[in-house]
C-alpha cells in the first residue's frame, strides 16, 4: 500500500505571505503557512494552484506598476508548485502579464479549454509520474471569462465548453487507460447543490461544476472561484472546493491499494499553522516598498465613511456610495450612476491615504456609459431590489444574496434618479415612484447611466444591460479615478442626497 497527497490553493489573489495591508501585522492566512504543512508531512505531494493568483492584493498591484520581479511567481517558485490553471482574475492586466508570469514561473500552466487559431493556447494536460503511479491532471478555467474581461485583455481567445473540453480529453487520450488517477483542476464553482441538484439561481456558463462531477471518469475534481468551503463524495470520487485569500488550502490524502484508488479530503485552515519564515523573507523588501507606497496621504475628507454592516449601508445610502456616483458622473457627465461595493469593504476615513483606497476597491473594473432606455433602467432597478426581503416585519437581506455565495456586490446604489424599492412586492412590482432630474422616468426616452464594467456586462443578474449600447469605455483604474478625485478638493464635503427609499409595505 503506497499513499500520497495532493494539496491545492485556488484564489489566493496575491495572499503570499501572513502580512496584512489593512492591520500592517500577520494575519490567519498565506502560503508561507502552507509551506509549514508542507515542512511538516511526511508523504510525497503534488501541489497545485486553482487560479485567480495575479490580482486581489496592493503587493501584486506595486510590483506589477513598478516593473518588479512576480511575487506569485517567486513564491511558486520557492513552493515548488509544478502546474497551475487560470483564473478569470488572472486575465485582469492582459495577455502581456500573464505570459510574464509564466516566463518567470518554472512551472506549467495547465488550461485545456482556451484555444487561439484553433489551437491549445496553455498546455492542455499532464500526466504525472509520483512514487511510481501517474495521475492525469486537466486545467480547465471558466468560460464567463469573456462576459467580464475587456475585449484587448483576451483577444483571439476563444473559451471552449469546460464539460465536453474534458470528456474529450478523457475519451481521445485514453486516460483511463494510461493514468491511476484522473484529476481535473477547475477554476470555477458549482452550478446546482451537489446534494439535491438545485440549480443556485439562473443559469449562465460561469459554473459548471455539477455537470464535471457527473464524469465517471473523473476521480478528484478541484474547483474554486466561488470561494465557498465544501467537499462533496459520491461512490469513492470527491469534489472539494476551498475558500480564497489564502485561508484554506485543500488536502487529499491517496492511497493506491486495490483497483480504485481511496480518496479522503479535508480543507486545512492555515491558522494552524506558523509562518515558514524563509518564505516570509523572500517577499519581505517588496512588502515594505509596498507599504512606503501605500502610506502615501491622498487628502481630507469631511465624512467618515467606516462601514459598519453591509445591510445598513446600503438600506440608507451610505457617503461612499455618493463618493463613487460623484466621481462616475463627474467623470462622464452621465445623467445617471449606479454604484456596487464589494463585499468586504470597510470604507474611508477621514484622512485617507493610497492605503485606505487600495483596500476599498481591490478589483480592476473600467468605467463604462451605457445608453439605457427608462424601461431597460426599470427592469434593473427591479433585479437590484431583489436584494432585500422581509422577516420578522423587518427589512433583510434576500439569502439569495449570501448563500451559496456572499454577493453584496450585486447591490447597486443609484444617483440621478429618485425611487422608492418595496421589500415585500414580488419581483416586477418592487420599485415604484422612478423619477429623472424631477419628472416620471419615460420607459422609450434613451438616458445615458454611468457604471463600472462588471455590471455593465450583465453580471449579477443584470441581464438587461447588454441590451444597452454602449456609449463609451474608459479604461481608468478606479483607484486612480477617487484619489484623483480627493487630492482636487483641499477637503472633500460629501454632499449626501436622500434619492431613495426602502420601505416595507406599499
């Protein structure tokens, strides 16, 4: 009987080391503690990497503007991670950076469903030789990657179905045949519950999960991208899912003993563990450049905008979300903003420095104008009120929104308009009242309406806006577009507009 283990990371986004940007200590996370694990055990291991590695973190952000060696590829390197797959974030800074990455990385990418000219764009495959027995691993990525990514980031990309992209290779390949294990590294999520085969909300393409499971075939599917811990068993195969930010790291004990391999998962919280400080110090000197850069004071606000609990800020409009429309209207002249924030954002403070900015807006979005008619802009307000509902006699928030998956993020907050949103109306007769600069909205009048370039694509259920034109592009950073905006002002006054409501009866 021979045993070994496979450990996987997905959705790091830039979490290399403990350090903290927003506490400037250690926190609960990073590889560096993985590396602990690893130091530690005393099986052989195949170390992987689910993707959406290159964006997420101030370090990864100053070391790609500054021209610095890749950190991710220097911890990998460091790790010895020999293959990896790509994320939908890994994609953010272009084609350029990525293949910098991979120049630098000593290992392989694996991504068997993107294809240029007709051809593998990554190495489709492996099969991997440990303690005698070869497992096959299979990258595959998202196929929603061209929904969200600028059109010049992906160009002459095509992204292949991740469901028939393996069988294919399984059947064509023969990998039942020539490999003891068939793993599939898949960076995306699942699309119905595992248990019931309830679809979780509509369908896209984004997560396909669900349907890579039911593959005979397959004897261990790792996914990510929804950064949901779960593990799933059925019949000696397992699926397992980790959380992101370095938290978790999944670990898959194997034992070869009869026909079929055994498997047995667990996610391993990397609070556990120490820090390997060797790992530590290879980051260390960029960290503090890092650091120097964030402390960089941008101005004064008049507001504190500290975010206490995400329910409140967005039931009452909360200053950032003025901040934001401010900026996206001044920026575009639009007539209308809408403005999300993500989930984890915990505001400004009075005196804000690049720090507090970096932290608030840690996704790389374009700015976008869209040209909307009012019944398009009523049929999204519709969709933005599904986020709240009614319990206890109270206004919450719709568990739609936080199970499988925390979206805040879905939630938009308008300007330009006045609206009223009845938490307690079915979907198409919760928002009443819609007026534009004072008068009834006018459902075939075409209104131009400002917004970051994850919504505008649709995203989150926001389907009607790819029926709009688009009116332009900007293709600014929204961390540069608000400090911009606060260094103009000796001290910024946040003007607060009270345009809506959230009530709970008619």
């Amino acid at each position: 009987m021979k045993t070994l283990k496979i450990v996987y990371t997905s959705d790091t986004h830039g979490r290399l080391t403990s350090y903290d940007f927003i506490t400037q200590a250690p926190g609960p996370f990073g590889l560096s503690r993985l590396s602990s694990f690893l130091n530690q055990i005393e099986d052989p291991f195949l170390l992987l990497d689910n993707g959406d590695f290159l964006q997420g973190s101030p370090l990864l952000d100053y070391a790609r503007k500054n021209s610095q060696e890749n950190p991710v590829a220097t911890m990998f390197n460091a790790m010895k991670y020999p293959y990896v797959t790509v994320g939908n974030h890994d994609f953010n800074f272009g084609l350029d950076v990525l293949r910098d990455f991979e120049h630098q990385y000593q290992g392989m990418i694996l991504c068997a469903n993107i294809y240029k000219d007709d051809k593998p764009y990554f190495t489709p495959f492996v099969i991997h030789e440990i303690e005698s027995f070869k497992i096959a691993i299979i990258g595959v990525t998202t196929e929603y990657i061209p929904f969200w990514e600028r059109k010049e980031n992906i160009e002459g990309l095509e992204f292949r179905d991740v469901v028939q992209t393996v069988k294919d290779i399984i059947q064509e390949r023969k990998l039942k045949e020539r490999a003891d294990l068939i793993v599939v590294l898949y960076h995306g999520g699942f699309e119905k519950d595992m248990k019931t085969g309830e679809p979780f909300g509509r369908f896209t393409v984004e997560n396909k999960g669900y349907e890579l499971f039911k593959i005979k075939e397959v004897d261990l599917l790792l996914t990510g991208h929804q950064h949901i811990s779960q593990i799933h068993e059925k019949e000696g195969r397992i699926a397992v899912q980790t959380s992101h930010n370095g938290f978790e790291a999944g670990v898959i004990d194997v034992t070869f003993e009869n026909e079929r391999p055994l498997l047995q998962a667990q996610l391993l919280k990397l609070a556990n563990y120490p820090v390997d400080i060797n790992k530590e110090l290879l980051l260390s000197p960029l960290i503090e450049k890092t650091n120097q850069y964030l402390s960089q004071p941008v101005g004064m606000m008049s507001t504190d905008m500290t975010i206490i609990s995400p329910l409140s800020a967005r039931i009452t409009k909360h200053p950032l979300f003025q901040l934001i429309n401010d900026v996206q209207r001044a920026y575009t002249n639009a007539e209308i903003s809408c403005s999300s924030l993500p989930n984890d954002t915990r505001g400004l403070p009075k005196q804000v420095t690049l720090r507090d900015i970096f932290l608030s807006f840690p996704f790389e979005n374009d700015l976008v104008v869209l040209e909307v008619t009012g019944e398009q802009l009523i049929r999204a307000l519709e969709q933005n009120a599904t986020y709240f509902t009614i319990k206890d006699d109270e206004v919450e928030i719709n568990s739609k929104f936080l199970f499988p998956k925390v979206e805040h993020y879905n939630y938009d907050v308008y300007d330009g308009i006045e609206y009223t949103i009845h938490a307690d109306q079915p979907i198409g007769k919760k928002v009443s009242g819609v007026r534009v600069n004072g008068k009834p909205i006018v459902f075939d009048k075409a209104y131009t309406l400002a917004l970051n370039s994850y919504r505008a694509t649709g995203a989150g259920g926001f389907d009607v806006f790819q029926e709009a034109k688009i009116i332009h592009t900007y293709p600014v950073s929204y961390v540069d577009m608000i400090s911009n905006y606060i260094q103009n002002h000796d001290m910024l006054i946040i003007n607060l507009v009270d345009n809506f409501r959230i009530v709970k009866g008619k």
